[in-house]
C-alpha cells in the first residue's frame, strides 16, 4: 500500500496556491497514472482523502466513553491525503510507482515531492 502523506501546514500551503488550472493539471495526472496502473493490473483501490480539517480522531478510554477529538491536526503532526492499494511483482516497482506519486503536480505545474511511505499488506491469516 502506498500512503502519501503530508504536514497540515504544507497542506494549506500548496492547496491554497493552486490555480483552477493547477487543479485541472493534478486530477489528470493521476488520473493517467490510475489508468496505467489498472491496465497493468497493478492498481486493487486508492482513495484521495479530505485534508486535516475533516479528520475525526477517535480513542478508548478504560472504564469511559471514547475520547473524540475534532480534526484539524497541529501544523507539525503528518496527517494522511491518499492512499494506493497496489499489487507488484517486486519492491523496486513499488518504489517506482511511489517515486511517480510523490512529483505529482503542484502550483505552476511544479513536483510536490510529497513524502510517500509504501506498507507491505501481508496476506490474512489462515
């Protein structure tokens, strides 16, 4: 699985320079890339998430109701924008295809370089 994730501060930061056009730049980039990774079988799900604003954090308390707190996260706390659940044949593929996620197209068309982290999804147990 491949997450990518960013600080909130970063966030707002590249979400409120973006011009329509920008916009219009990053959903057909990953569009293409979605496409070309459905094509190759690659691609099993991915999801873009709503920013840090929108987040819920849920936690149990022993002996109490759960403790819930309201999003947005502090500006230094990396929070989750999007997720790719892929299917490869080896790690350096992986690798290539977060590389590829991570220079998505930010303001004027410029790479985010957005720091991605891939997760093994290890096989349920028997």
């Amino acid at each position: 699985m491949v997450q990518m994730l960013s600080k909130r501060d970063d966030w707002d930061a590249i979400m409120g320079s973006l011009t329509g056009e920008d916009v219009q730049r990053l959903v057909r980039y990953n569009v293409e890339l979605d496409e070309e990774l459905r094509k190759r079988g690659e691609l099993l799900e991915d999801r873009g998430l709503a920013g840090p604003q929108a987040v819920t954090t849920v936690q149990a308390v022993p002996g109490g109701e759960p403790r819930v707190t309201q999003g947005p996260y502090r500006p230094d706390e990396q929070f989750l924008v999007g997720y790719w659940v892929i299917e490869v044949d080896s790690m350096e593929r992986a690798v290539e295809i977060a590389a590829r996620i991570s220079v998505s197209p930010g303001p004027g068309g410029e790479p985010v370089n957005i720091p991605v982290e891939l997760h093994a999804v290890p096989p349920r147990p028997a």
